[in-house]
C-alpha cells in the first residue's frame, strides 16, 4: 500500500527552509486529539499535515524520511537547531548535545505522539524556542508507521481512552518493535539505527504507556537497566538526572512520577514472572497477597529493549510509561511535561553532558581490559520505598460500549515495600581486545548486521595465527516456544586456549571503540541477546563443536584494513 503522503518533496531531504508565516493563536496547527476535544488520535496524514504546516511558521525546523516502513510510508524526523542544520556533522560541530525523542514504537500507546505535536510547537513557536540556544533536538513522533494506521476500538480497550480507538502494538509484519533492536529484522528497527548511527544521539527517550499494575503515579521511568552499560551513565541517570526531574515534576506540574515497576510478590516474581514478556501479560497483585510480601518490579536488562540497547551504545537513555488509567488528555499532557523537563535539565546540565559522554567514549577507544555479565539477576535496593498503590473505578467508553480502567486521582496509599530496580552480573566473562571469525558464507548474516549496527569491523589483510580463547560447546538449549519468530538459544561450554590460523579476509572486531558493550553482547557465546540466541548462528551450534567465534586476548596487532560499509 502507497500512503498518500509517501512522496513528501516538501518536507524531506533536499527541501528548502519555508517562508515564515505571521503567527497567531488562532493560526497555530491542532493535533487531531485538540480538534476532536481528545476523543480521536493522530492518524498517519494527521501527523504529517501538523509537521508541514509547522514548518510554515519557522526556519528553525528542518524535516526529513529516516526510513521507510514495512507499507513504505516515510517516517519523519524533525530537526530542531538555531542556527537551523541539515546534517549530522553540524549537530557535533555545534557542541551542543544531542537528545532525540521517539514515540509511537507501540502504536496503541499513542500519547507521545501527540505530545511530541505539541511540544514541536512550542520549540518552533512558543515558549520553548530558547532550548535551541543549548540543545539539538530530534523527535520522531510517529515511528511504528504502520501500526497507527490500524485504528481500532478493539484495541487497548482497558486503558482510559481515547475512545474512538488506538492502533496495533505490532508493526504490520506482527513484529515488537521494541523487541528488534539486537535482530534488526524490520525496516523500521533498521533506519532508527541508522538513525542513531548517523546522530549519535547523547541522550533518547522513548515514550510508552503502562499496562498492569493499578498505581498512584501519572507517569514511571526507567534508565537503562543493563549493567553492562558504563557505570557512569547509570549512576548519573538514576542518582542525579530523574531524581531532579522527579521533584520538579510534581513542584511545576503537580504529576507524581517514579522509576517504573509492577507489583508482585518475592516468590511470584520468582515463580510466575522470570521475564518481563510474562509479567507485561498482568502482574496485578493479587488479593490473596500478604501486603507484607509484596513487591515492586522493574522489567528487564535484555537489549532488545530499546532503552537498554542505547545504554550499550555508551549513551543516556530514558524510557516514559504515561499511566494508561489516567485519561487521555492527561497522559499527553504528563508525557509533555517529562519530556520538556529532561529537555531543561539537558539544556541546563549541557556541558555536563556533553563532556560525560566524550570521557565514556575515549575510555572505550583506550581499550581498558574489564568484564562484562553473560547471566543476571535482579536486585532491590539497599532499603524499602515508600511505593503508591492506587485505586481505580471502571467506566463505560460511549462509542464502544466496552469497560476502561480509570484512575481514580488523589487517592492512593504509600505503601513501604522492597523496589526490585536493578540488576546485577552473576556471570562475568573478559572482554577481548578483539573478536576473530572466518569469513565464510554462515558468517555472512552476522556481518551484515554487526556493519548495520554502526560497528566498525575489519578483514584481514594477510593469513594471521594467533593464540586465542575458544569455546567448546557442552550444551544447546532451545527454547519451547517461538518469541517474534525465533526459538531463542542458549549455551553451555568452556573456554580455552589454543593456537588457530585465519586466513587473509577473515573478520577482526576490536573492541576499542566506543560500541564495546554492544559488540560484546551481541558476539558472546554465552550471551543472553546476541546472535546466539537469535538463531543466526545455528548451523554451527552443536554439543561437542567450537563456536565459531574467538577471543583475542592480547594485542590486536594483526594486518587488517576497514571492511567497507
């Protein structure tokens, strides 16, 4: 299917910046959920519109197609800068950092992407413009394309409006976007990381809606929560940057907001919700709990999670989840009012974070000897928080018929409990100075996605034998059930040392770059979320066989040239 707006000559690439128009209240574009009085969300054409007609009234937007998505429709991306910029390489030049907004990835959590309509204005024509005096910013306000075209009041039907209906959480293939990151098995999970590969962003948020637990807070978070990812961006997320913009949440806005979790008990999480896929299915406390038991949960350390994945590309990340039972009109306005407040604590803290990320990367190009976790476990905190249990009542959406779940606002019960927030390495493995294969045809898959993930490899210019770290295979495990198609994999084996000859052409991944973590985790025998797991290297995956993956542990003086892109 052809959208109406695929050729948007207008709005993209080699566009021109538009005249400016004379501004007025009344001359402002509207989102479809301020024209419907919040009844209705964006559709697709929606989206595009408001973009066109915004860049009518500044010369400070400048707009183009990152991609394209399973039905080939464009998906936009807004550049914000003062000066206006068209390229990458002047976001660096400018100093400023760089923080990227992404929202519609589940396309019946439609809130950010009006939000993020919103907010564009106010950073084209209202009170936001001076944030370009300090920040470049990037929102791509409607990336699962597709799944916002699937309109439905079938869908999401517990959640609080709107209710004339939400799109698909799926993408049109019936793939979890926010699942693809590491695979990178959809077109649109291919151009956010090109994307990210050309605008290495320092810090992206994406913007979601909850399921589950009945809360007392508008709006939960979460950093990233992989504990590969360097100790210095976690620490200054969790322990400086959301706390401040917790507090000034509820002192500006009146929303209550904390670090996102579900309610469980110790032994259900232990029994009943080992992954987050499980726990996203209903993990409301049940009444037969003990309230001295109970728990609150964050979700998952797995990359596959977009907020993760950027935490192993060394940058700051944010993930929102707008509380669903809040109605729709108020889940925007919190979404706006998160986004606008880590836009002024980025502005304000911009050196800061500028010179954050430079450190985080030149340590990674110095190459430090470390360890990284293959297994994990979840932690709580060193002491019970106070969490806020909510109460909400049922109501009868009108057009639909079906019952939603609505907050019931101000009443809730602070409720001391253990906060299962972190995770921690229960398995640590060396990470080498590089990774070595063969460039032979069953490797051909992994090196087309390592290059696709902005991960600079080489080739060997001439026959190299080196002593490296091998992994023999005792045990394949295969899970029972597919998940987005795959039956995921796990290994056990052993490490050991030999001597093995690779011919000139095969393939050299240092890992002194700044992608380390992510290269790790995706070449890792033993790893959780990388090409093991996903099934690419099967073939090879046999009780008994080597990996066909090495470690070199020493240096990585071998001749070799860049593998062209």
């Amino acid at each position: 299917m052809k959208p109406a707006f695929a050729l948007l000559s207008l709005l993209f690439i080699n566009s021109t910046f538009s005249t400016i128009m004379p501004r007025t209240p009344d001359d402002q574009p509207k989102s479809r959920a301020e024209l419907t009085n919040y009844q209705e969300t964006s559709r697709y054409e929606d989206v595009m519109r408001f973009i066109r007609e915004l860049q009518k009234r500044t010369d400070r937007l400048r707009v183009e197609s990152f991609g394209k998505t399973e039905e080939d429709r464009d998906l936009p991306l807004l550049i914000f800068a003062d000066p206006p910029i068209a390229q990458p390489r002047d976001a660096r030049d400018s100093g400023r950092p760089v923080v990227f907004i992404m929202a519609n990835i589940h396309a019946g959590e439609v809130e950010g992407k009006e939000a993020m309509l919103h907010l564009s204005r106010r950073i084209a024509i209202g009170d936001m413009r001076a944030l370009l005096d300090k920040l470049v910013i990037l929102i791509a306000p409607i990336y699962n394309a597709d799944g916002n075209e699937k309109i439905s009041m079938n869908n999401r039907t517990a959640q609080n409006g709107p209710i004339g209906g939400v799109g698909t959480r799926e993408n049109s293939k019936e793939l979890d976007l926010n699942r693809d990151y590491m695979k990178l098995e959809s077109p649109e999970a291919n151009a956010l990381v090109r994307l990210f590969n050309r605008w290495d962003p320092h810090l992206t948020v994406d913007l979601h809606t909850t399921n589950g637990s009945y809360h007392g807070y508008h709006l939960t978070f979460a950093p990233t929560l992989n504990p590969n990812a360097d100790a210095r961006l976690i620490a200054f997320e969790r322990n400086k940057m959301l706390p401040a913009i917790t507090k000034t949440m509820l002192k500006a806005h009146k929303f209550r907001a904390y670090f996102y979790g579900n309610f469980a008990t110790k032994e259900r999480m232990n029994r009943e919700l080992p992954t987050f896929e499980m726990q996203r299915s209903g993990s409301q406390a049940r009444p037969s709990d003990k309230p001295e038991t109970r728990i609150w949960r964050t979700f998952d350390h797995h990359p596959r999670f977009g907020n993760n994945y950027c935490g192993l590309r060394n940058r700051l990340t944010i993930l929102s989840e707008a509380y669903s039972y809040l109605d729709f009109k108020g889940r925007i306005e919190v979404t706006a009012a998160f986004v606008e407040e880590i836009f002024k604590y980025s502005a304000s803290h911009a050196d800061e974070i500028t010179a954050l990320i430079k450190r985080v990367d030149e340590d990674a190009y110095r190459g430090k000897p470390t360890q990284q976790g293959v297994e994990f476990e979840i932690k709580a905190l060193d002491k019970p928080v106070e969490i806020l249990v909510g109460e909400v009542e049922k109501q009868k959406n009108p057009l639909s018929g079906k019952l939603m779940t609505a907050m019931i606002e101000n009443k809730f019960t602070p409720t001391p409990m253990l906060d299962y927030g972190l995770f921690a390495a229960i398995k640590s493995v060396a990470v080498p100075r590089a990774y070595l294969f063969r460039n032979e045809d069953g490797m051909k898959v992994v090196i087309a996605k390592l290059i696709a993930h902005g991960i600079a490899i080489e080739e060997l210019t001439e026959p190299l034998t080196a002593e490296v770290e091998s992994f023999v295979i005792s045990d394949v495990r295969r899970a029972a059930r597919t998940f987005q198609g795959h039956a995921e994999v796990k290994l056990k084996g052993h490490a050991q040392r030999e001597k093995i000859s690779f011919p000139a052409g095969s393939i050299l991944v240092r890992t002194s770059q700044p992608l380390v973590s992510l290269i790790f985790y995706l070449l890792e025998a033993e790893s959780d979320d990388g090409f093991v797991n996903w099934n690419f290297l099967d073939a090879y995956l046999e009780k008994g066989k080597t990996y066909p993956v090495y470690k070199l542990m020493g240096d990585a003086n071998a001749p070799s040239r860049l593998k062209e892109r």
